[in-house]
C-alpha cells in the first residue's frame, strides 16, 4: 500500500499542499480500497474513470494499479466540479502518479456524454458522487456507452442508507447485458428491524393483483435481490439488445 495512505488511515488526516493535516470524513475505508485494487487485478483494464475525487483517497488506491500495471500516460479519468483546495492532486503529485490521471474539473454530464461523442473506451468505473438518483442514473447511462464487454462499472454508498444510489443499483440490476460481479461492506439491519422488514415482505407478498395494480415497483427486499450491501461492482457480460418497449420493476 502506498506510504500516504498508510498514514492516511493511521492518523484519520491528509496533508495538505500547505503543509497542514485535516481531519477526513465520509472517505474511502482501507477495506473498500483493496476492494477495488482486486477487482482491478482481476480485471486488468487499460482505462479507467472515476465520478468523484473529493480527497482523493480511492484515486490513490487505483492510481497504485495503473503504476503496477505499467499503464499509459492519463490513463485513469476523474470527473469532479470542485477542486477541494488542491488536496488530492498535491497527495497524487507527491506519490508521483500524476502521469496516469486526468483529473476534469467539470460536472459529470459536461464530461461523460463528450466522451461517448469522442468514441473513448474503458474497462473500469467507480461512482462516488452526489446521492441524486438522476445524476447518478445518469452518470451510469453514459458510462454504460462507453464501457467495454467484460468490463465493470462499481457503485459506492448501496445497500439502502442512500435510497437514490440504490434506485440506481436496483434498475441496474434488471438490466439483461449486466450482472452482480462482486460485492462489499454487507450491510447490517437491527434485528427488530429486520423483523419488521421480512413481516412487511411476507404481508406484500400475498398481496392480490399487485402486479397489475403496481407494475412498475418491484416487492423483492434489497436482502432478496443480493443488493444489500455498501459496495457493488456489475459486469457488463453482453451488449444491450433490450428491444424498444423493454422495462422491468425495479
């Protein structure tokens, strides 16, 4: 593991291009880091993007791949409007992994849809980004056009505790040319409320022409689908044939 995460994750601070050490929050774990670092062995993608910087912390954990890898120049692709005081760049500069990121200080939908028109490629996406369900629907439908067979595309902050993120991940989850390829973090539910959640289930379950009242919801549980966890990586096994009437609950 590189030295600046080591610390980072001793000390719970980043240093910053002043010199100076802040508090971090709501940031990437060690354990979701080596998370993504394996599917990244297992996968072995040339180019990869990233929707969401903030301070850089899975940047650093993926930027130490395309190193190992021996990637091209700018191989790794960052979408963040904001520049959070410099402090990714200058902890990438200082690792000197620089050369393999492109880091675009623009909005996702200024970004994702030019790369489509500009016919580019990746094999691996990570979405870390605003909790909105049409911006990360959004993010997913371009990154979807620009993804390679085989390749993945992993979403962060599921498993329920950001009901937009999970809308995403539960249409995602219908789709036919996609399936689950790995998953991390399983969420943990107090037992009263578990409880409560399988009783609801059961009840909903037997309700009579659900379908036809509500053809549009899906009644399964994120427990029943496999989604119920905070990390989860999805495949691209296929190209999209869907024909032009196709929908699905989700």
């Amino acid at each position: 593991m590189l030295k600046t995460l080591e610390n980072i994750f001793l000390s719970s601070q980043i240093e910053t291009p002043d010199k100076h050490f802040v508090k971090i929050h709501s940031n990437t774990s060690k354990e979701q880091g080596l998370f993504l670092q394996r599917i990244f062995d297992e996968i072995k993608p040339k180019k990869t993007l990233e929707v969401g910087l903030a301070y850089g912390i899975s940047t650093l954990f993926i930027l130490e791949k395309h190193r190992e890898y021996l990637s091209i120049p700018k191989s790794h692709i960052v979408i963040e409007p904001f520049p959070w005081d410099g402090v990714a760049e200058y902890n990438i500069q200082k690792e000197s992994l620089s050369a393999f990121v492109d880091i675009k200080y623009l909005k996702s939908d200024e970004v994702l849809p030019r790369l489509f028109y500009e016919n580019q490629h990746i094999q691996y996406a990570y979405i870390d980004t605003t909790k909105n369900f049409d911006t990360v629907l959004h993010d997913f439908y371009f990154i979807d056009k620009i993804l390679d067979l085989n390749g993945v595309v992993i979403f962060d902050d599921c498993g329920g505790t950001w009901p937009g993120v999970q809308r995403v991940v539960r249409f995602v989850n219908t789709l036919p040319h996609y399936k689950i390829y790995a998953m991390h973090n399983k969420q943990k539910i107090a037992l009263k409320k578990n409880t409560m959640k399988k009783i609801i289930s059961i009840i909903l379950g037997f309700l009579p022409f659900k379908k036809v009242l509500y053809p549009t919801i899906c009644f399964k549980s994120d427990s029943e689908l496999g989604l119920d966890y905070a990390c989860i990586a999805f495949q691209k096994h296929s190209h999209d044939k869907r024909e032009w009437n196709w929908d699905s609950a989700f």
